[in-house]
C-alpha cells in the first residue's frame, strides 16, 4: 500500500516505534536506528520467564515489526553521514530526542530540509517542545488526571496496565504524518510536526474533561462505572462463575435488560425508568440485577442478550481472549535477530474497493 516509501525510525521506548511499525504493516520500508552501545532500553525490559541472553524481549517485539536494524553514533563523523544520506532518501524521520540533543546531533530541522525538502520529520515530546523534562507514560497518567479517576475507593490511584499516553501520542502523529503526506503530494514540501504526550493526554480526557469543565464534576475512583450512565461497569456473577458486565446507554436498552431477567417491574420504578435515576439508584439497582444474575448461567443470559443487541459481555484474561479466531487473526509473527516474535496488528482498518 506504502511500498514507495522509506521511513527512518530513530526513536526509541513505544510511542515513537509503534509508529514505524505501523507504517511498516502498511508495506514501507522502516529503517531502525540504534545507538551500537545503547540500544532501544525497551530490548531489556523482560519478564522474569524470558531468556536474558535474547537480544529482544517481548516488549520491544510489541512495536518493532517489518524493520531493518542499523546502528550508529550519531557523534561519529562517518555514522552521522550514514544517517544523513539515509535522510536525503527518505520521505519520514521519526524521532523522540530530548530537548537539545537535535543541536548535539546536528540534526536540526534546518539541516535536515536543507538536504531533503520532502522529508517529513514526525516528533515526540514529553511536556512540549521548549521543556527538557523526562516523561515516562506513567507519570504522564498521573500528572493528566488519569490515575486520580482510574482504580477504587479502597485501591487508591491506579494506572492502566498499557503505556496508554504513548498508544495515544503514536495515534496523533501518525494522523499529523498521514496528513503531512498528502499535502505534500500538492505542494511538494516536507514539514517537520511534533506532538507531546501532555497534550495527547489531556486530549483524550475527553467525556471526563467536560463534565469537569461544564459541570465542575471532579471525577471519583469508581472503578469500571460510568458517571453518567447506569448500570454501566457494574460487575454480576453468574451461576457459573463467570464475571459479566453491562452497558446500558439507553432506556431501550434497560427495558430489554429487565424483559431478559424478567424483571419487568423496575422498568416502570420511578427510581430506575429514567437513567438519570439510574445513576443516582445505582447501588440498589446493582443488588436488584446481581440477586438474579446470580442464577443463570453466561452463555445463557449473553446469547439472550446478543439477540436483543442489548451490549453485554464477559470479563475475560487474555488466555480467553487470545483463543478465540477473531482476535488470533490480528497477530503478527516475525523472527527478529534469531528470536521468533508475536505482536498485535497496529493497522486494523479494512478497505473495500
């Protein structure tokens, strides 16, 4: 789809390399540079089962697919004109250099369109480009609100248990590169575009963000409910064991939730006919469901719902997750430097022609 196009990805960690990946999914050919004696830091971070004299860990396999692996030291004269060739080449350079390190390098945006005025350089920051401040995607979570509503009263703040900030920021400078891209194809220039994971995080504070800012509603640690929607993330047990949760968004959708467990009667309760009290009776409305969910089995009450489209579904591990075909089809296989690797597809959309 992309095959005419050369990306150098000198970035390192998740946010930047995602994006190489995703661009090598699309058929370019991806350039990774490392440093011969600091390599990706994310090579190293392994779970206690890996083998620790792999050059790779799962980690890194996550967001590095497709790739050709180069090292330079870009303080060496002749690596840096190795890099500098490669950037009169290529159409994308994406990078998450600290602030200065550009000066350093002597690859500043001014040298690198002198030399190719095409090239699109795709950029990462942490808190913009004028702060030299480390950012790591968990204190990013903290210091954006997210930690604060994220977990429960008793757990205290919790993160997400993916570098959420960083999928977030990859996502906006792929969109910044895909439309850097097309207007370059009407003007023939490049442009140089950054984005930071502060600005990517309080983007995405999104329906939280509003309430706040319109209603001046501090969000609580509620764990998997919804602030303006109920039953929404509440947690039923059922007969067998399994652990179900609803989305109800509607008033249709609760009158079919109650035909389902034949509990007709709370559809015209003045305490739960509208969602609003929902919201408000949501304890009591929780126990009502959880005493009769109790007693029916998963699949069963699961296949009623899917048939009403009523949005249900079960809490799975990854295990369940990973043995069902729709999700095996998404996985993306490669050998990288002797070590067979498994990763998730980045670019899921189809097209129809």
């Amino acid at each position: 789809m992309l095959t005419d196009l050369l990306v150098i990805d000198a970035s390192s960690v998740l946010a930047g390399p995602s994006v190489g990946t995703y661009f090598a999914e699309l058929g370019a050919r991806v350039i990774k540079i490392e440093h011969p004696q600091h390599p990706d830091v994310t090579r190293s971070w392994k779970l206690p089962k890996e083998n620790k004299d792999s050059s790779v860990s799962a980690y890194f396999s996550s967001i590095n697919y497709g790739k050709e692996y180069l090292q330079l030291d870009l303080k060496i004269e002749s690596d840096h004109k190795v890099f500098m060739d490669l950037v009169s080449q290529a159409d994308i350079l994406i990078t998450n250099f600290k602030k200065g390190d550009d000066i350093k390098l002597k690859i500043e945006d001014k040298h690198l369109l002198a030399i190719n005025p095409r090239l699109i350089h795709g950029k990462i920051n942490g808190y913009g480009e004028e702060s030299d401040r480390v950012a790591y995607d968990l204190i990013l979570q903290a210091e954006s609100g997210f930690m604060s509503m994220n977990g429960t009263p008793e757990s205290g703040p919790v993160k997400m248990p993916v570098a959420l900030i960083d999928v977030l920021v990859a996502h906006h400078l792929k969109e910044a590169i895909l439309l850097s891209l097309y207007q370059r194809e009407k003007s023939g220039k490049g442009r140089s575009v950054s984005v930071s994971l502060y600005d990517a995080a309080v983007s995405s504070l999104v329906n939280q963000a509003a309430n706040y800012l319109m209603a001046d509603h501090i969000p609580q640690r509620i764990g998997s409910l919804h602030p303006n929607i109920a039953p929404y993330g509440e947690l039923f047990t059922t007969k067998d064991g399994a652990t179900i949760t609803f989305a109800i968004g509607s008033n249709t959708h609760f009158k079919k939730l109650c035909s389902a467990l034949h509990l007709n009667e709370l559809v015209t309760n003045r305490r739960f006919n509208e969602n609003q009290m929902r919201v408000v009776n949501r304890i009591e409305l929780a126990e009502l469901l959880r005493e009769k969910i109790k007693s029916l089995d998963c699949s069963a009450i699961l296949e009623e719902l899917e048939m009403l489209n009523v949005p249900a579904g079960k809490v799975k591990d990854l295990q369940e997750v990973f043995a069902e075909e729709k999700a095996q089809v998404l996985i993306l296989k490669e050998d990288i430097e002797g070590t067979a690797t498994q990763r998730i597809k980045s670019a899921i959309f189809k097209t129809h022609d």
